[in-house]
C-alpha cells in the first residue's frame, strides 16, 4: 500500500502502472485490486509462474506504452508527492536527457543508508556515467527514456 500510495500521490499524472504479479503468496492480489478499482492507470500482468525479477521488468517495459521506465519495486516508495513532476518538467523537458539517476534512502529493520549522487545523462555521456555512479546497481533510482533500452546503453 504505501509502494502504491506514493505513486497515486503524485502531483503530476500522466503515467501509466504496469504491475507485474509473479506468483504472490499473501495478500498483494487483493490490495492491487483494491486500487485497480480506484485508479484506471494502473494495469495488472497475473504471471501463472514464478519468473522472477528480472523476466518480470521485461514482461512490463514490453506492456509499457510510455516514454520513460521507472521501475519501483513493491518494498520502496517515493518520498515527496512532487518529486515525478520535478523530474518531468525540470529536466526531461530537455530532449538531450536521456536518463536522471536520483538521491535514495535505503532502509533495512537495522541499517539506514542515503546515497546522493544525482546526475542528468545525455545520450552522448551517458554510458560513463552511469558506470561512475556509486549506486548503479539498483534501477530503481532512474528514470530512462524508454529508447535509451532499445539502443543498449
């Protein structure tokens, strides 16, 4: 719930939410359509196996009919109702911005860890940047326009 609260909250709302379901055991398929109900952004992919992560984020970049990915994974949230529209109209009004890899919070039950390396990448610089950042690792922290993944950078 607080995964979807943060995304609905948004002030800014042209986008689309493409849930992937892979083969949840508890009750995350009762709350997804709990919020189906009350948002027609959201779309639902019921995988009957198991695929994992990783097959799961190609299954809904392949439904995705927008310009830009965020993948969000169910255990984070977005901090600040206006963080997507900063994002949109503060920098990807610029037609060279390819990717905005922004700050994060990382929290565990022991640990809580803040990464802020936020960098703007274009096309041209884009694949040494990313390799430079101290926090490639997650996807969750950027947004890419949807190209940048057909050209392979």
């Amino acid at each position: 719930r607080e995964c979807l609260d943060s995304i609905l909250n948004q002030t800014f709302t042209d986008y689309e939410i493409i849930i992937v379901n892979d083969c949840s055991t508890d009750n995350t398929l009762n709350i997804i359509n709990e919020y189906i109900k009350k948002d027609n952004r959201i779309k639902l992919i019921n995988n009957s196996v198991n695929v994992g992560v990783g097959k799961c984020r190609i299954i809904g970049f392949n439904e995705s009919v927008g310009e830009y990915i965020w993948y969000i994974d169910s255990d984070d949230y977005i901090v600040g109702d206006d963080l997507l529209e900063r994002i949109m109209f503060d920098f990807f009004n610029d037609s060279s911005i390819d990717m905005i890899v922004f700050p994060y919070i990382s929290e565990s039950k022991i640990h809580r860890s803040r990464f802020f390396t936020p960098f703007i990448c274009d096309d041209k610089k884009c694949k040494e940047k990313v390799f430079q950042c101290d926090n490639f690792a997650t996807i969750w922290n950027r947004i890419v326009k949807k190209e940048i993944y057909y050209k392979g950078v």
